[in-house]
C-alpha cells in the first residue's frame, strides 16, 4: 500500500484537477512534462499522477497503481496467484522503488539489490535451460536457477586539476545449479528505471526519432545514434538498450520474466492497467530555474556537447492516451542507441543494439534520484554512485563531453552538477 501522506496528496492534487485550482507555478517555464508536470519535489515526487488526467483516466491511473503495487505468490491463492516458480521479484514496485531506480547492494545471491542478469549465447540465442534472464529466486520447495554474488571493484582515477575520485564497477560470480557459469554465456547486469513519464515518451511519433538518428555521423560531429529495430521491425523505445516497443509489452514482458506470471495466470486487464499507470505518471517540475550556477551548468552542459545525445525538448503526437498526445515537454534523451565505449559495455547484443550501445536514457527528474531513494543509483547497472561518476565512467561518443566535464575547474564541474540537480 502507498504511505498515508501520498494518499492525501494524491486526493488533494485530485480534487485541485477535478475544480480547475491547480495553482500557477512560479516559474511558467520550461515545463518538463508539459501539461503532465507535477509540482512535487519529495519522496513520492515519481509517484503523483498526471494532473491533467481526466476523472475516468484518475481512476484508471489508480486502478493500474494497485496492479503495480500487487504482489505476487505462489498458486494456489485466492488473490494475485501465479508467481515463479522462478522469479526476479513478487511485484513490479518491488523493483521500481517508489517508481524509481533499485538498491545496488553487494553479496551473494538472490539480488538483494533490486537487479537483474540478462544472458544469451554468443550467437544472441537463449541459454540453454534459462533463457535471457536469471532468476536468482524461487517459491518453498524449488531451487532458484542462478546465484548471483555481486561485488564492486574500486577504479581510481583523477581530475584535469589533480583532484582524485574513485569509480567503481560491479563484478559478478554466477553459478547455475552449483556449477560455475559456461564462459561462453554473456551477461549483463541491469538496473531498473524510473517509470514515471513514460507515456509521453511513447508518443513522440517515430518519424522524429528516426529524423534524429545519424549512424554513419554525417554531420561529422563523433555524434552517430541509431534506433533499435526490434523482432518484428518495429522501433525500440523502452529498455536500456532500447529493446521493447510500447509500454504493453513491456509491463507483459516483466510479469513474465521477473516475476514468472505467464500469460494464462493473468488478466490482460491488468497487464493493460499497469502499463496505463506508467503512461500517465507525471513529471516532476524543475527547480532553480533563476540560479546562476544552474543557468551556467546548463550553458556548459550544452558546450561540453552533453546535450547532443541527452536532446531537451520532444513533442508528442497522436496517443490513446489524451493527457500524454500534443505535449512539449523536456526529457533530455534522443531515445537513440549510442556507442558509450568499452568500460559501459556489455559485449551482449539485443536486436541490433550491440555490445558497447546504450539509450540515452533521459534525465528528467535526475536530481531527484537521492530525495525519492537514499542510495540509490545511476547506469544502467548501478555503478556510479553519484552524478559525477555518472559522467566519468562515459566514453565513445561521449568522450569528448566526459573530458571537458572532468578537465574543466571545479566551480564548473559543481556549476554542471547543479544543473543536473534542477532536473
């Protein structure tokens, strides 16, 4: 269940909706969900609903935050049958922690941390046995299929003024029934995403992303960005590396993998629903808008070329849903694939994403990251701990815009951090 202090503030932003009060917000613009923004900068600031919903989509927005919140056991059961017998997690909020990232947490399997391993062959098929994802747990009586000890190991490095930092990144001993993992199976670990303004993100029309992409960098500014076709052609939007193509398939896709619910134990009803309610999650409002160091760091994280994959501004087209259709808004990501450079890679292909691609994935409400969940953190695999390592673990395209960040003086370096914060 959601705490009490959400309930009221849900039923009181509600009620502002349902009577035309919604306050005007001090600074008009930018609105970074356009008419879905919330004013909320707290720990359930990825968790209000679209202000803009309309009475019959508000209930259906609750309905599907019930469905996200559901937990799962093992049949039989009277209510929310069907779990495993191998699994990930028992609800999708077990692993969105409240609508945001996981919970990096080193130690031995099952992953505590909120993770997961997708595996394929190196041919790109399934691993014989599993499939494309480990699940580290399993109901009373049955033997999960993996084990998982995660680690972390310290990467040193420095700044342009001698300044040191320490990155880390994560290192992994996975066992299948007790034996060590084949050498010729690939891994990545994954994080989960934030969930919340995902709708509108799925009704940016495709024409605008593929315009967007330059795989043969054309323009000739080291900056490429491909779409991900997935099986059936159609354009990857969701994922890490882009791999799903609509929020439907996406909320079947975690029912089925992470928590093993297979298509027969459940009620496509609800799988609609909880893909309604990431549609139409809002956006939390950015703040500091008339600070100087916020307005210099987003001037440098324009001139450092931040801004050439992490693109500001979409507009959405027609959707099922009206309250993410017609919207400008700001999410600061391309939705393309880009080569980020060997120390991000995976080395695992998914559809035609290979091993060193990653989504730009957006940073709208980035800064709330440590308000909504203390610890939390970034990647897609939960490496950097902080913004800053965030930056420095970047290569390929990015190398440039990396190392004008970590060359550039500390003022500025804090300048761009504050910016990021504002998000």
């Amino acid at each position: 269940m959601r705490s009490a202090a959400r309930l009221r503030t849900v039923v009181a932003l509600a009620a502002a909706v349902s009577a035309g009060a919604c306050a005007e917000p001090e600074q008009a613009a930018p609105r970074a969900g356009g008419d879905t923004t919330v004013d909320v900068r707290t720990t359930e600031a990825y968790s209000m609903p679209a202000p803009n919903l309309d009475a019959e989509a508000f209930e259906r927005h609750r309905a599907g935050d019930a469905a996200f919140e559901a937990v799962f056991v093992a049949a039989p059961a009277d209510v929310n049958p069907g779990l495993g017998p191998m699994f990930n997690n028992t609800a999708c909020a077990r692993c969105h922690l409240r609508d945001g990232r996981g919970m990096p947490v080193a130690g031995p399997g099952p992953l505590r941390s909120h993770l997961l391993v997708r595996v394929s062959m190196a041919d790109g098929g399934d691993v014989p046995g599993v499939g494309r994802q480990l699940q580290d747990q399993a109901v009373f009586g049955v033997e999960p299929e993996a084990v998982v000890d995660l680690g972390w190991v310290d990467v040193p490095g420095t700044y342009g003024d001698g300044a040191p930092f320490t990155l880390r990144r994560p290192s992994m001993a996975i066992t299948l029934a007790g034996a060590p993992l084949p050498a010729d199976v690939q891994t990545s670990l994954r994080q989960p995403p934030p969930v919340f303004g995902l709708g509108l993100l799925e009704a940016i029309p495709e024409d605008a992303i593929v315009a967007a992409a330059d795989p043969a960098d054309a323009d000739g500014d080291g900056i490429s960005g491909r779409v991900n076709r997935v099986a059936d052609g159609a354009l990857g939007r969701f994922g890490h590396k882009a791999n799903t193509a609509t929020l439907v398939l996406q909320a079947a896709a975690a029912y089925a993998n992470d928590m093993g619910v297979t298509a027969d134990e459940i009620d496509p009803a609800i799988v609609e629903d909880t893909a309604f309610y990431t549609q139409t999650l809002g956006v939390p409002a950015r703040t500091g808008l008339d600070d100087a160091d916020v307005q210099r760091g987003e001037d440098l994280f324009a001139s450092h070329g931040c801004a050439s994959c992490h693109t500001e501004t979409q507009a959405s087209g027609d959707h099922p849903v009206a309250a993410v259709a017609h919207q400008t808004f700001h999410p600061y990501t391309d939705l393309l694939l880009h080569d980020l450079g060997e120390d991000l890679a995976d080395g695992r292909p998914d559809f035609e994403a290979d091993g060193r691609e990653w989504r730009t994935p957006p940073l709208w409400g980035i800064g709330l990251t440590h308000t909504v969940l203390a610890g939390s953190a970034f990647l897609h695999d939960g490496r950097a701990r902080t913004l800053e390592e965030a930056i420095l673990w970047h290569g390929g395209e990015a190398e440039a815009a990396r190392e004008a960040f970590r060359t550039s003086s500390a003022g500025d370096r804090a300048a761009l951090i504050a910016f990021l914060r504002s998000l």
